[in-house]
C-alpha cells in the first residue's frame, strides 16, 4: 500500500525503529520503538495505522477487537514504564479526516486505557512524531542548573552578589562603583579536574552510632544493580539511603533542622568508579566538598564560594519519593516544586534574592526619576530668569 510505504518513510526519517508491517481485518498497522541515548533504550512505543472515513465511521464496531488483539498483547508484555508512553496513531488523508465525526474523533482521543491516542493526517505527520522527545545528550555536554547560568550572566555586569541574600550595603557599593571585582570562574586558580564517573554502589558500611535506635551495631550492607529494601515502619530503611548520602555528600538533607547526631557519623561507602573499587567518606570541610564536585559532577562553575555537593547529590543521584510529597502537600505552586526537586532549594532561594534586588532596584528607578523631574523642573525655572544687569 502506497501510504503504508509513506508512514514507514515518516516513521523512519524520524529516527524510530519500525517493525515488520502487518494488517488486523484489512487495516495496516506497525509498531514502532523510539529509543534513546549510545545503547538504544526504548523509553517509547508507537502504533501506527491507516485507515479512510468509511472505516473510521465504524470504529465501534472495530476497535474493541482490535485493541484486544493487536494492542493488548504489547500492554501487558512492555517492560517498566514504557506502558506510559505507548500511543496509537491513527493516520489518514487530510480529506478523509474532515469526513471524521468530531465526537468520533474525541471519543477516540479520549480513551487512554491503554494507549494515548492521536488522530493524524498523512500530510503533517512528520511533525507529529515522535510526540515526546528526549534532546540527545552528548558524552561532552556540559550539565548546568539555573543558578550557574544565572551567575555567569550576572557576573558580566558586577551583579553576582544579587544571589546572596538581599543587603543594602553591598547594592550602595555596586552604586557607587566601589563593589569588589569577583574573579570569574575561568581564571580561577583551580585547575579543572577529569570527571570520573561512578557507576555501581558496591556496600555501605554504618556504624552503629548512625541512628543507633535502629542500628544496634555495626553493619556492612552489600549492594547489587537492584536493591530492594522491605520491611516494617521504623526499621532504618529510609536511614540506609540516607547513610549513602551522608558518605557521598557530608550531609542529610532531612535532617538539616534537626537536632540529630546522626550526620557526624562515619560511613563509608564503597563503590567502582572508573572500573576500580574506592572508598568514599563523608567530606567535612567546604573544601573537600568542592573537591568531590569536580570529582563526580560535570561542569561545576568554580566562581561559587559555597560548596553544592548537597544539591547535585538530590538532583543527579536522589529522588526522594517523601520530599516531593512534601512540596506538593505544602505548596501550591508547582514550578517551585518542581524547581525544587530538581535543583534544591538553595536555586529557589537565590531566585528569591534575585527578585529582591529586582524589586528593591525598581524602587530606587522610581525615586531617581522623580528627583530627575523636579531637578529638571527647577533647570527650566532657572532658565527662565532674566540676567542681573551689572551695570544697574
């Protein structure tokens, strides 16, 4: 079929892997995977079909069948959470499209058992597929948060103290043309360190004064590719996770308000990083917590003073289920809880003080003008008065 043999072109070109074509009671159809990254993972499944009005306008008769003997099978053997994104798109002629009944059409859209549904004309389709895209990441891109991107351009024009939190003094001084110059990142006198890449947790080693009320010893905990932790409320579980992030980061992050003495244990956790086995402790001091970001974290802008371990650890290597309840139960805004979870709360916190010598600039904007306009108002007086004759 001649616009089968165009979808396939389209799918292709699109850069999805199309499978054997086949038919189900005369309609073609072809799955199609959309993969990505250097191994090829499918994080996306495609159905395509064509069809013309006649047989759309006897979908109901059809399409239980249909989805019962061709898309089911697919449903119930995809693997993890491909089944999210499976979508079935419907292809026709533009013309035939028209002839489609719109209820038809949103009937059919709307029924999202199993697949997301899309109707299509053959005519625009190369700009419908894939539907949901994953830019590629190259082995070299570098990995920047908002923050970095903030300072770099702030720093441009003297501004970078506009992150910090909001002081009048520094805001005089930036006036007044006697703020310190900072040094900008690329003629810091750090040299920039390879980054190695850890890619497998191999135990963790608690001591028994990391939340002794669970650990009543010392453990040795063996990790593998896949972890699974079960057991009881109040059993140290969570603690595990957080004994990887205090070796990893020096910190714990939900213990930050906390008057818990869990944090100055020593853990150690032991893990393959460039295809040899190291030991990793909980760096202290701001020092070696900078250290550890060159060591691990792409791209880290060596111009901030702050160490932000903490930070990278949540957004790179730490979803934590319970902290997004959190923000989603207490706030309302959901660009800052994404924002958040993402990037820590430290990114939203400078965006806070960002905006703070916004408004506080704005204000002063407004006072200077209205000074210029009297002074202005007072120059046209002043040019209105006749010269003192000297020789009266």
């Amino acid at each position: 079929m001649e616009e089968m043999s165009r979808i396939l072109e389209i799918v292709s070109a699109a850069g999805l892997v199309v499978e054997c074509p086949d038919c189900w009671q005369g309609i073609p159809y072809v799955w199609a995977d959309d993969v990505h990254g250097e191994y090829g993972l499918p994080f996306a499944r495609y159905l395509f079909t064509f069809t013309d009005a006649v047989q759309w306008n006897q979908w109901e008769l059809w399409g239980d069948g249909f989805v019962t003997e061709v898309i089911e099978p697919v449903y119930f053997q995809t693997a993890n959470d491909i089944s999210w994104n499976l979508y079935w798109i419907s292809v026709l002629e533009e013309a035939q499209l028209c002839q489609i009944d719109s209820l038809q059409r949103l009937s059919f859209s709307s029924n999202t058992e199993y697949t997301r549904n899309l109707m299509v004309p053959l005519e625009d389709l190369s700009e419908w597929v894939p539907v949901g895209r994953i830019p590629e990441d190259e082995a070299d891109r570098e990995i920047t948060s908002p923050s970095e991107s903030w300072l770099e351009q702030l720093d441009q024009e003297g501004l970078a103290f506009c992150l910090d939190e909001y002081s009048q003094k520094a805001l005089e001084a930036y006036m007044d043309g006697t703020a310190e110059v900072r040094k900008a990142a690329g003629e810091s006198a750090d040299a920039p360190a390879a980054i190695q890449r850890l890619t497998t947790l191999q135990s963790i080693t608690i001591q028994k004064s990391f939340r002794a009320h669970y650990y009543p010893k010392d453990w040795v905990i063996p990790l593998h590719t896949v972890n699974l932790l079960y057991g009881p409320n109040g059993t140290g579980k969570t603690s595990v996770l957080s004994a990887i992030e205090l070796a990893m980061t020096g910190e714990i992050r939900s213990l930050t308000d906390l008057k818990d003495t869990s944090a100055e244990a020593e853990v150690a956790l032991s893990a393959a990083v460039d295809g040899r086995t190291v030991e990793l402790r909980p760096p202290r001091e701001a020092a070696e917590k900078k250290e550890r970001e060159r060591q691990f974290y792409k791209s880290r802008n060596t111009n901030r003073t702050a160490p932000q371990l903490q930070n990278l650890f949540h957004r790179f290597n730490y979803l934590s289920v319970e902290e997004t309840f959190l923000f989603a139960a207490e706030q309302p805004d959901i660009s800052e809880i994404f924002s958040q979870v993402l990037y820590g709360p430290e990114t939203s916190g400078m965006w806070r003080n960002l905006e703070r010598y916004k408004e506080k600039c704005g204000s002063l904007i407004t006072k200077y003008e209205q000074n210029l306009e009297v002074l202005d108002d007072r120059m046209k007086k002043l040019s209105q008065i006749l010269p003192v004759d000297p020789a009266a």
